[in-house]
C-alpha cells in the first residue's frame, strides 16, 4: 500500500488562554489515503477544528503549541517547517474552506479578484489574463453560472450556496493535493447541501485530491467518508473505515451520538402520532432477516418491512415510509399509486442527489438518495383547498373544534419602496395567502427552506408581526385587529422560544428575575416568594437545579441556555408555543435531549406546539403533522407520516430526497 499524503502522529495542541494550558487536542493519530476523505465528527469543543487549524497550521504562535507529535504532508513534516516553507504549502499544496463563507470573504473585492489574489500569491509569474483565465475556470468548474459576469460580483450579491462555490473554486484554483473542509454545509438549506456534497465528490473524482472534512452531521459522513474518526474531549476516541465505525461502534461515545440521532430516538406514544418502534439508523448491505446479533445499543434497518408486511411498495419509498412510523392505510395506497407511475429511480436513471457506490475502498459505505424521476405535480386539493387538509382533527367530544389556532388566508407582506419620496413600488411576499389548523394538544412542524416564509408566519400568529390581510384565532378569539391593550391578557396563552438563547436572554439578569419578571406584568403568584416557587418549579420541569436562580446566562451550556428559554416561554403557562428552530445551533446529544424534555412537557401540559425548523429527522421523530412551505405559501400540509411517507408535492419530494440518510 503506498505511504498515505497526511500522517497525523499523535499530536498534542495546546492553547495558553489563562494560567493553564487548555489541550484541545491530545495524543490524536489518523491517516488520509491519496484521494480519499477522511471525516472528523464530534460535539462542539471536541477539537475538530483545532486539528484541522494544527495541519494547515493557522493557529497563532503566541497562543498555540505543540508539546509533541509530527503532521507529516507528502513525508514533510509541516510542524518543523519555518514560516516561509509553510506558507508555500499553505494554499497551493493544502487549502481549506469554512463554515460561514460571507465571513470569510471579503466584501470589498470582487469574487474574481479574491481567486486572482490566491493565485497571484503562488504564481508569481502568472500575469492577469493567465489569472483572470483561470479564476473563470476555477468558478465554472464549480457550477456558477454565467461565470464570466459572476467574476466581477462582490460577496453580497451571491446566495449562500453560491458564496460556498466561490470559497471551494479559491481553495480549487491552486490545485491543491489536500483539501480541508471545516463544516462547510452547516449554514446551509439542505438541498442546497445536497449540491454542495455532490459538487465536492465530483470534484475529488475529477482532481483525484484528498479531504479532510469536518461535521458533526452523521448523514453527511455516510455521504462523503471513506474513513471517519469520532473525536471526544479532544481526543480521538474512535477510527476507522465509514461502514465499520457506523455499522459496528465500538466505543460508548460513538454509540451514544449514533444513538442521539432524531431518527434513532424511540417514537413518542402520545399525541395522535403512530406508534412504532425506534427508527433505525442504517442498514447492512445484503442481509436480511434477524439483525438482532448486531449492536445492541443500535437498532437496525430491515429495509421496507412494515410496509411490504403491508402490501407496500418495494422501493426506496418503503425506507422512507418506516422511517416516519407509517402505519396509515391511506398513505400506504398512495405511496403505491406513487410508485406505479414513478418507479424505482435506479431503474429509471433518475439524476441522484448523492451517489455514493464506486468507492475506491474495498466494502466501504454504499448510499444513494434520488430525486423523482418526474417531479409530481401538486394534487388538486394540497393548496387551493385550504385547510382542508386538518378537517379529520376538527372533532371534539364537546363539538367545538379540536383547533387551538385557526389561519385563514393570511398574508404578511413587506413594501418595497424606491425614490426620493420612498413610494411603494412592490412587496415582498413573506407569507402569501396562507391557511392552516394547529390542533389542540399536537405538536405542528412548519418546514422549508432559509427565505420562505416560516419565521415570518410564525411570529404573524402571535402578532409579533402584523399581518396584510387574513384571519388568525386563538379558541376562537381573532387576533387581527386588536389594540396592544387587547391583546396583553392574550399574551399568556401564546408564547416564542428563540433559535438562539444567547442573544434572546438578557446578559444582565439573573435567571430568577428572566422567569419571575413576566409572572409579575401578568399578574401570577401573590408575593416573590410565591413567584420564586413556581420559577424553581419550572426549573425542576427543565431538569436544571434551583441554583440556576441565581446564576446569569453566559455561565450555562447552549443546552442550559435553551432550557432557560423554554422555561421563560412556559412561565405564563401558555396554551400556544412556537419553537423556531430551537435545536438548529445544538449537538446532537443536546438536542434529542430538549426534544425528550419538549415531548414530556407537551404530555403533562397538554401544550399545543409550532415547530419551526430544516431538519427532517427531527420533524419525523416531534411532529405529529407537518406543514411544507415554499416561497411564502404552504405547497402541502397533513399527518408528518403521510407528507414524509408519501409526499405528494414535487417540492415536498425534493426536500425529503435532498436530506442526507444513514445507509451503510
């Protein structure tokens, strides 16, 4: 076997941040094969990123050191080279791409100039039109169009996945042999992802150049990954080839995070959501039957057998099926009526999305997720009859409806206004004549990509947000149209829990007066000590101690700070919650525990949920019905089984087929 292009030799990187040294990474050994990708997956803090800086040696001198260890690039070792060596190695032989690409551009350059900039710094000799040449090259090689105009575009007037193709075509143009990827999917929609992965595989095909990429998304590493390395406490606590490490952990930790996954998590018996056992993470390539004698903290895959025991379909749609729990005769018919007129993908040539079988490494992961080969057309009653869709839930033994929240029509559009006098020339359509039924006591998922309405929608509902036009009743009380004054006692039974706890939390109070301070607008508890009580209760329900009191936010965790929102959202005792994207900014660990601690809450409170979010394991795991968006109207909305199951709209089947799947 040749000698591999980077050896990794038990390194140690310490940071001198205060009077002890951190060590964030400590005695770690991998190796990187010619052409092959090597994933490095963990938690936040687990030094992922810190031995990426450590290859590429980005890590400020003053700070950084390496007590041992050796990088060896190409049989050099990168650690003892000087300064102007490294820097030569740096961008032309090893170059890296970040997370947030409109950070790591500069906004005053053009993108054409940012890529000669590299070029010109390697290639001294290269004069402009050799450099403007190769920067069109390097940008049409990762698929932006109109490359020739695009050069002379600045950051900001490119989308996010186009940003990330400039950063991989500046990385690209200096044809490295090594390139590192740190979380560059992670800001991401997830079918932008989906081309973002496919343009890097194709890429690595066509370059023959290693990766060394770096997520904490299992889906994405059994995507990209010949080799995956699980890191903890910055430590390498687990390596090995992609199938062998996801089909057979050996160490707890890798267990554990494999077991955090939403779609691993055991299905709630609550709400009217099926009941079913745990969906299972992967699957083992040609076997069959009892699969009992792997691991036991795993539960594993029998490819489409709920639904073919059903008379289901089998295809790639039966997978999907038993992933949502489908137990619902009615979308089992439809998923067969959808199968028959588009069948099988890889019978038919459909284009994939990921496409991951020819692997250089003998028995290595195998996954492919395909779009329909023809897109469905949307059924004649998904949008135009609004509403419909949650008739059968409208039924209570009371005979009132069984709707919390009920929308009608509802439109929240932004003017657009040019000119010296600022006139109105259009609107911004954020949400666009949308209907839908929140039920009470369920938990409603509202999905779709950055852009297309959910936030807006979400904080319309609790009139954070003023709508155009339309229809929004809370127990069957309108919304629209209320005066502050009205609307105040309303407030408590409808509250908001923020993505992010850090910036929604105020940094000068403690948590006491956080969860107090609203009891006392409202009018709950009859003395402090009273509205002491019910706030320690409240942090009793979050599974934090009543020391949490008397504490300020940034001495929490993320997952600390979270439950802390939450609390503050179920301090009024609410009817109504919406959750937007409250597990985006988590670990995997962190969030299938607020997605447990939510489930809990919703049963003893008989809470009634919006939860707004990108990721669909979670949604097939929380929600009991989901409700698609796109471009400010609702394309399609029923049981989360049913929509995830058998998705009728092309962009619901998009969506689903974009989503990165554990298949091994």
């Amino acid at each position: 076997m040749s000698q591999p292009l980077l050896q990794v030799k038990h390194l140690r990187t310490y940071l001198q941040t205060g009077a002890e040294p951190v060590k964030a990474v400590e005695d770690v050994s991998f190796n990187i094969p010619q052409g092959e990708t090597f994933c490095l997956v963990g938690e936040s803090g687990s030094g992922k990123s810190i031995s990426a800086l450590s290859v590429i040696r980005l890590l400020p001198d003053g700070i950084a050191s390496h007590p041992s260890g050796e990088i060896l690039f190409d049989g050099r070792d990168l650690l003892a080279l000087p300064d102007p060596d490294i820097r030569q190695v740096r961008g032309a032989q090893i170059a890296m791409i970040f997370q947030e690409p409109m950070t790591s551009l500069n906004p005053v350059l053009s993108v054409g100039e940012q890529i000669i900039e590299a070029l010109q710094l390697h290639y001294p000799d290269m004069n402009a039109d050799e450099a403007e040449q190769r920067a069109v090259t390097a940008l049409t090689q990762v698929q932006i169009p109109n490359p020739g105009s695009r050069f002379r575009d600045y950051p900001h007037q490119l989308s996010g996945g186009q940003r990330q193709r400039v950063m991989i075509a500046m990385a690209l143009a200096c044809r490295p042999k090594l390139l590192i990827a740190d979380e560059p999917t992670t800001a991401l929609d997830v079918t932008v992802q989906a081309e973002i992965l496919r343009l890097m595989r194709q890429l690595q095909d066509d370059t023959g150049m290693s990766m060394l990429f770096i997520t904490h998304d299992f889906g994405v590493v059994a995507q990209m990954a010949h080799w995956v390395g699980v890191m903890q406490s910055g430590r390498l606590v687990e390596a090995g080839r992609c199938r062998e490490v996801l089909g057979s952990p050996k160490h707890p930790y890798t267990q554990k995070l494999l077991a955090s996954l939403p779609e691993n998590l055991a299905k709630p018996e609550f709400g009217c959501k099926p009941v079913a056992s745990p969906s299972p993470l992967f699957e083992k390539e040609g076997q069959g039957g009892d699969l009992s004698n792997e691991s036991p903290s795993i539960p594993l895959l029998q490819r489409g057998k709920q639904a073919v025991e059903a008379g289901g379909v089998e295809s790639e749609r039966a997978t999907i099926m038993e992933r949502a729990g489908l137990k619902l005769q009615a979308a089992l018919d439809a998923a067969n009526n959808l199968a028959q007129s588009n069948p099988d993908p890889a019978q038919e040539g459909a284009a994939p999305i990921f496409e991951r079988t020819d692997s250089p490494v003998s028995g290595e992961t195998s996954a492919r997720v395909y779009e329909p080969s023809v897109p469905c057309q949307p059924p004649e009653n998904t949008v135009s009859d609004r509403g419909a869709a949650f008739d059968g839930a409208k039924q209570s033994t009371s005979g009132e409806s069984a709707a919390l929240i009920e929308i009608r029509n509802l439109k929240v559009w932004f003017p657009v206004r040019k000119g010296l006098l600022r006139r109105v020339v259009d609107h911004v359509k954020a949400v666009d004549d949308v209907s839908l039924d929140i039920p009470r006591g369920e938990i409603v998922a509202l999905v779709g990509e950055s852009g297309c309405g959910k936030t807006t929608l979400g904080r319309a509902v609790l009139q954070l947000e003023p709508p155009t036009a339309g229809s929004i009743k809370i127990a069957g009380r309108e919304l629209v149209g209320l005066s502050a004054k009205e609307l105040r006692p309303l407030r408590r039974q409808m509250q908001i829990a923020f993505q992010d706890p850090q910036s929604s939390l105020n940094p000068r109070l403690l948590v006491e007066t956080t969860l107090t301070e609203p009891m006392q607008v409202h009018g709950i508890g009859a003395s402090r000590d009273e509205r002491i009580a019910l706030a320690e209760q409240l942090l009793d329900d979050m599974q934090l101690g009543r020391d949490a009191l008397w504490r300020y936010p940034h001495e929490f965790s993320g997952g600390q700070r979270q439950r802390i929102g939450l609390a503050r959202a179920l301090a009024l005792n609410p009817e109504f919650i919406v959750c937007d994207e409250i597990t985006s900014a988590l670990d995997v660990s962190v969030q299938a525990e607020i997605l447990q601690l939510l489930l809990d809450i919703r049963r003893r409170r008989n809470l009634t949920l919006l939860f707004i979010t990108h990721n669909i394991g979670v949604v097939e795991y929380l929600s009991d019905r989901t409700v698609v968006m796109y471009q400010g109207k609702v394309v399609e909305q029923g049981l989360t089984a049913k929509v995830c199951g058998a998705p009728e709209h092309a962009y619901t089947q998009r969506l689903l087929g974009a989503v990165p799947r554990l298949v091994v």
